[in-house]
C-alpha cells in the first residue's frame, strides 16, 4: 500500500513539472496577431521585441480603444517596423513608456496622431526621409533631445512635440505647407529655429519656449499671420530688410536683426560685407562701424561680429588697418568661421602673417592716415 502510495505521489509530481513546464514555455512564446489589413504584429517575451511587418498602412486607434498589444504595455523595450509598412497608426505607441528604441524604415509615409505621445523613454529618434505627415501629437511629451524634419515633409498637426522638453532645436523644412496651433509649445530648451519655406503657422508654435533665442525666417516665407509666435521673446532674423519677416517682427514687438549667408549665421572674421574675402571693401564698412554711422542691425549680426578681426573684443582703428593691409595684400588674416548663434569666440587671435618688409607698412600707414 505504502509502495502505491509513493508512486502515486511521484506520478502526481511528475505531472506537475510537465504542467509547470509547460506554463513556463507559453509565456515565453512569441506572440502575434494582425494590426492592419496586411499587417502583422509578433512580441517576443524574452527580448521585450516588438516587430511588424506587411505591406499597406497600419490600423488607427483612438485614446480609448485596445491596441493589441496592450497587454504588454511594460514589457516592450524595442519596436521594429519593417520595409513595407506604409503608415504608423494614431495611439499605436503611445503612452508606451517602456520603449527605448524605435526603427522605422523608409516606406512609412505617415505618422498618425498621438502614435508616440508620452514614449518618455526615448531620447532618439530617426525620422525616415520618406515621411510628409505627421498627426496631431505625434511627439507629445517625449524627451528627444535632437530632431531631424524630412525635406518631404508637408503638414504637421497641433501640439506635435508639445512638452519635449529635452529639444533644443529644430529646423522645418521648406516644403512644409501647415503646422497646426502650439507645435513645439513649452518646448523648454529650444534654443533656435529656423524656418525655410512658406509655411503656414497656427497660433503659438513656439508658445512657452522661455529659452528660444531667435527664429531664422526665409525669404520665401511669406504672410506671417500675428498670432504664430505668440509668449516668445526671441528676435527676429532674415537675410534682407524689407521683407516679411522684418515687417511681422515690427508689427508683433520682435527685435529684427539682419542674419547673412551660410546658413545666414556664420561669417569668417574680417568678412564684414560676406563675400569670401577680407579686403578693402571690409575696410571700408568697419570704419563706418567705428564712426558710429552702421550698426549691427545695419549689417547683420555676423557681419558686425566679423568686424573684430583681431579677436580683441573692440571694433576700433586697428582692425581697419588690418583690413586695409589685408586687402592691398600686405597681410594674410587667417580665416575662420564664427557663428552668431553662440557667445563664445575662438580660443586664440587668429593669427596675422606680415608678407612684406616694415617699411612697406609703415609706409601704408602714412597713407591710410592722410587718406583718412
């Protein structure tokens, strides 16, 4: 009896590790199922990898409704969308906190709305080429630090990248036709933008942006309406007076300052007029910057910077000099580009090569006074 009994029990226990065997092989199965009508999903429990693959678009889902993923809210760490997928769906990740990395390839052509919004766990994120719309709150409250806008791009939504408050710059590209209301709003660290085609603006898209700087308009930007930089004290810059730019900053209480070319930020020093030389020209307009008669608003930022030749932190008679000596050829000023944008400045003078004997200078010297 007692030799039964015992066999019952190692039967019993043996079914139970089959049993728990089993339990344990299911939960780490892959898992899968359809998200559009050529779509299909699959998760893989132990590598928190989410994967979808197919042709066409992606099923919409509303705030509300059960993505069929759901289930594995916390556990999905990685979504990879594959070649073929057209569209990435409204709500399809968002609030998904967990996710740190996300590829998408270059067949998707639009971003729905809310797809990523509160995805707080990612700090990079690549948006394909191939991308011309994105939803309303795509980015809401994510905490990408750098964001790059296809050229392909058409029309963005409202309150886009709302909260994200990791960017510090952004650049829309210049086909963009519309951007809805509150695009980058309470983008706390954006420092610039720029703006390249012509855009229509909704109210307020850089609303609450206490650290923007400036918003660098092109010329081909056209009819700003009054509300579009709405709570935002940046200045104002474009490459020409008189144009729309100028005209919505003087009506809107913005500071307009003139930017020039390469990416109208960035001169090299001792090229006050942008024309890849330093000669007598720049000679010319730093005198007329040390008799008080230009300014920077007169000749732009970079212009007026690249008037300091010598790095001494005063536009004065010597860097008119050394312009007038660069442009007869007597001196060499080594050329490098400063950038508007920030307040720093190179960590040394640049350097100034001499090319003919004293005397010659000397001589100029003579001659630039009684000329002057």
């Amino acid at each position: 009896m007692k030799k039964n009994f015992k066999k019952i029990c190692s039967l019993i226990l043996c079914v139970a590790a089959v049993f728990s065997l089993y339990a344990t092989q299911a939960y780490a199965a892959t898992n899968n199922g359809s998200c559009g009508e050529n779509l299909t999903w699959t998760f893989d429990t132990d590598t928190g990898i989410l994967e979808i693959g197919g042709t066409g678009k992606m099923k919409d889902w509303s705030v509300s409704s059960t993505k069929p993923w759901d289930q594995y809210k916390s556990d999905i760490r990685t979504v990879i969308i594959n070649s073929g997928v057209t569209s990435i769906g409204s709500y399809a990740f968002g609030y998904f906190k967990s996710i740190s990395k996300i590829t998408i390839p270059d067949t998707v052509t639009v971003i729905g709305s809310s797809a990523f919004k509160y995805c707080t766990a990612v700090y990079e994120f690549n948006i394909p080429d191939s991308i011309t719309s994105i939803g309303n709150e795509a980015f809401y409250g994510c905490k990408i630090k750098n964001i790059n806008l296809p050229e392909k791009l058409t029309d963005m939504g409202y309150r886009v990248f709302t909260f994200c408050d990791a960017l510090e710059s952004i650049v829309l590209p210049e086909k963009l036709q519309t951007i809805g209301m509150y695009a980058f709003s309470y983008c706390t660290a954006l420092k610039k933008a720029e703006i390249k085609g012509n855009t229509s603006f909704g109210d307020g898209i850089f609303y609450g942006c206490s650290a923007l700087e400036y918003i660098h308009i092109s010329l081909k930007t056209k009819n700003i309406s009054n509300n579009a930089f709405l709570n935002t004290t940046a200045y104002i810059c474009a490459a020409e007076k008189g144009c729309d730019a100028e005209t919505f900053a003087n009506n809107n209480g913005h500071e307009f300052r003139l930017c020039n070319n390469h990416e109208n930020t960035v001169r090299v020093r001792g090229d006050v007029d942008g024309n890849g030389q330093c000669d007598g020209q720049d000679a010319f307009l730093t005198d007329l910057i040390v008799k008080g008669l230009l300014s920077a608003n007169d000749i732009g930022e970079a212009g007026y910077k690249a008037a300091d030749c010598n790095l001494d932190g005063v536009i004065n008679d010597l860097d008119v000099e050394l312009l007038m000596k660069a442009g007869l050829m007597l001196i060499e000023i080594e050329q490098y580009e400063t950038d508007i944008t920030t307040n720093s400045e190179a960590e040394k003078a640049p350097q100034i090569k001499f090319r003919l004997i004293d005397i010659i200078t000397e001589i100029l010297t003579y001659i630039i006074n009684l000329l002057r």
